[in-house]
C-alpha cells in the first residue's frame, strides 16, 4: 500500500540501492584491526556479557588473547597489537588489493562485457556458448544487486559476496569471440546433412 501511494519515494529508494550496491560499495574499506581495538575497549569499558547460562556465577570476562595488551595513556587505555609477519603480510595485502581491486573501473569494465556478451547472443541467436557463459556469470550480481535494491538497504556486506564476478568477468572476456565446443561443420547446419543425404541416395 505505501509503494501504491509513494511510488516516486520507491522509485528513489530503488535507484540510490542499486548505486550503493555497485558503486559507493566499492569504496568501503573495513579496517580489521581498528574493530579489533574497538571490541577489545568495548569490552573492558562496557558491561560484561551475560548469557544467562544456568549454574554460571554471573557474567564472565574472557582472557586476554597473549597477542594483545592494554597501555595506559594519558586520555584512557589503549589497546596494542603485537605485530608479527603475517600481520605485516596481511597490511601489503590490504593495501595492494585496495589499490587495484577497489577500483570503480572495475563495475564499468564488468557493465561493458555484459552488454557484449548480450549483442553476441543475439548475432549467434543464443547458440554461442563462449558468450552464454559470460552472460549468465554476470547475471550472479545484477540479480543479487536488483533484488536488495528493491527490499533491502545496501549494505557494503551484501556487496562482497558477488563482487568477485566483477573480476572474473574480466578474466573471461576472450570467450566472447571464442566458439567453444563449435567445428565448421556444424554451421552447415540441417541443409547441410540434408544435401549429404540425398547424394547418397542418388548414388
């Protein structure tokens, strides 16, 4: 009933969705270890979790992992990480996939290869199986992407499943123009067979 009496107000709420889904998403960054130093402050300063446990004394304030320490500063505690090479493994990761993966370009390149492969389906009829292929990888995150705008707020978590697509959309762009499982012989097609046929009942 409120779609039926606001429709230019869904309409807006559709279209800024899918924007966020393909576009402002890509430019999230989650910081791991800032969230790993705010649920360790968040459970020192806040309430201590209770999970109603039956024969529990009362709530239960787990260790301390070794690999983190509490310093006292001026303004409060502060929480340290204790660094070692797969930390240090773990920051080039980040910065060398947010450099070349988090990248707009990425969804204008994967938009471009959809639409080829549609106008290569429709040359072929939908008999070319290289561009079927293409096609019905890059309809995993139109599809996903369309049903959240239309009932969901697009949160940069229902982003990450599908944006492999986008990559890998890429990576099979060459099947576009590539037959697969396709011979010469098979563009005769039934006239083909059909000529063959009566050449040898002639004969």
């Amino acid at each position: 009933m409120a779609i039926r009496k606001h429709p230019d107000l869904y309409g807006k709420f559709v279209w800024s969705n899918a924007v966020s889904f393909f576009f402002s998403n890509m430019d999230f960054q989650y910081d791991f270890y800032a969230a790993v130093k705010e649920r360790v402050l968040a459970g020192l300063t806040g309430p201590a979790p209770d999970d109603g446990i039956p024969g529990e004394k009362g709530p239960q304030v787990p260790a301390m992992p070794p690999r983190i320490r509490i310093a006292s500063v001026g303004h409060g505690p502060e929480v340290v990480l204790t660094q070692n090479y797969l930390t240090r493994l773990h920051l080039v990761w980040e910065a060398k996939h947010s450099k070349y993966f988090m990248s707009r370009n990425w969804i204008w390149a994967y938009l471009a290869i959809l639409s080829l492969s549609v106008v290569q389906l429709i040359r072929f009829r939908g008999r070319h199986l290289g561009a079927f292929l293409v096609f019905v990888l890059s309809l995993v995150p139109l599809g996903a992407g369309v049903l959240i705008a239309l009932v969901e707020i697009a949160l940069s978590r229902y982003s990450c499943p599908t944006r492999f697509v986008f990559y890998l959309s890429v990576a099979m762009a060459p099947f576009i123009w590539i037959s697969l499982g396709q011979h010469p012989k098979d563009d005769a097609g039934v006239g083909g067979t059909q000529q063959e046929s009566d050449q040898t009942v002639s004969i």
